[in-house]
C-alpha cells in the first residue's frame, strides 16, 4: 500500500491525501480531458499529467515491506501548468519521520 500526500500551491490551494497506487481510482482522466486525483479537477495539460505521474511513482518501494510513503508538493498556474517544487518517497515510517524532523 502506499500512503500519498499531494500539496497544490498557487492558483489551487489544497492537499490530497490518500491511500493505493496510481492506478487505483484515485487517479482518473475523464472525457472532459482533465485529471482527476481523488475526485479533485487539476488540469488538462498533457505535459502537466505527466508531471503529476512521474512525481507520483513510489520506486516500487512498497514490494520491500508492503508499504511506502509519497510526499510532493506541486506549483499549479491558472492555465493548468504544474510544476514539481518537491517530491520524496519513503520505505518506511521511520525515514519519513527523520525527514520531518530534519525539516
């Protein structure tokens, strides 16, 4: 299983949070064009999907243990653009914890 946390700054406020894998229904392209992560419109803009996409990929931790963790926190302009500020993954709870503590 893997645990996401999604951040979307600038022209969408908001935090996504959320527990599966990319391909579960919480990632949806519907036939208005735009991706749908949880229910939540973000863009239409091929090139910012696969920015999404590519920032959501867990490096097959999850195998290792069962369990891994994504983190990212994305830029979102008023046309759809989006852009990466931070991405992290984590085979376990305890790396993720230090991470937060280093802040």
């Amino acid at each position: 299983m893997v645990h996401y946390k999604f951040v979307f700054k600038g022209y969408m406020n908001r935090t996504i949070q959320f527990d599966g894998t990319s391909s579960d229904r919480h990632f949806q392209e519907k036939s208005d064009g735009y991706l749908y992560i949880n229910g939540v419109k973000i863009t239409n803009k091929e090139d910012a999907k696969r920015t999404i996409y590519y920032n959501s990929d867990d490096g097959n931790l999850s195998l290792n243990n069962g369990e891994a963790w994504v983190d990212s926190i994305f830029s979102i302009d008023s046309e759809g653009n989006v852009f990466c500020e931070s991405f992290k993954h984590y085979a376990n709870r305890f790396s993720r914890f230090m991470d937060w503590i280093a802040g």
